[in-house]
C-alpha cells in the first residue's frame, strides 16, 4: 500500500506560478505511475497530467498543455506539476494518484489510478 500526499498548493493571482508536489509513501519499493487531477467546486473530478514511473512518458489534458508541466524525482519518491500562467479557471483542489507499474489501457484516465491523496487547494484570484 501507498498514500500520496500534496502540498504547495495557495492563493496566487492570475498570470502567477506555483509548483505542487506530491510524495509517495509507504511501500514504495515498486515502481507508480503518477497523475494529478483536480476538482472544482460543483464540478467533477478531472484528469490533469501523468508520467510513467520512468518518467519516459507524460500526458496532459487540453486545458493545461503549454502552461504545466508534470516531472518526478524517483530518488525521493516525489512528483510536481510547475504550474505557469495560472487562470481563475484552474481553481480547484489538486490531487495527486499513483498506480503500480501502467495504466491497464489509459494514462488518461483517473480511474486508472488506485491510490489517491487528500489534495492541496489551488486558488487563482483575477
């Protein structure tokens, strides 16, 4: 079993960056796929960026392409998302989820993922 957890999230205004880092603990010999998601409020959850436990692979969803960016640091079992040229519509609770090994058939997909952390709330202020 694994847990993740969040942090760096706050509030910024628009235009503004901020870095979010997810650790991975427990048994964490093996190696995770990660994702980040986020959820806004009276929205659902929606699937953000992924990287392969080699860190070889990343994906991410149209909203964010050019501004995110997902990359991990296995040596401490953690994973960010720099976040760049933050909008009011990225408000939402960020969460962070891992999965053994890959995805069964989507990278893309949050329900791929099995163990996810409580989220660290991301504020854009316009």
């Amino acid at each position: 079993q694994v847990q993740p957890v969040e942090s760096g999230g706050g509030l910024v205004q628009t235009g503004a960056s901020l870095r979010l880092s997810c650790v991975l603990t427990g048994r964490t010999s093996s190696s995770y796929s990660m994702a980040w998601s986020r959820q806004a409020p009276g929205e659902e959850r929606e699937f953000v960026a992924a990287i392969t436990w080699s860190g070889s692979r990343t994906s991410y969803a149209d909203s964010v392409s050019g501004r995110f960016t997902v990359s991990r640091d296995n040596a401490k079992n953690t994973m960010y998302l720099q976040m760049n040229g933050l909008k009011p519509e990225d408000t939402a609770v960020y969460y962070c989820g891992a999965v053994l090994g890959t995805p069964r058939s989507d990278y893309m997909s949050i329900a791929e993922y099995d163990y996810w952390g409580r989220g660290t709330q991301v504020t854009v202020s316009s």
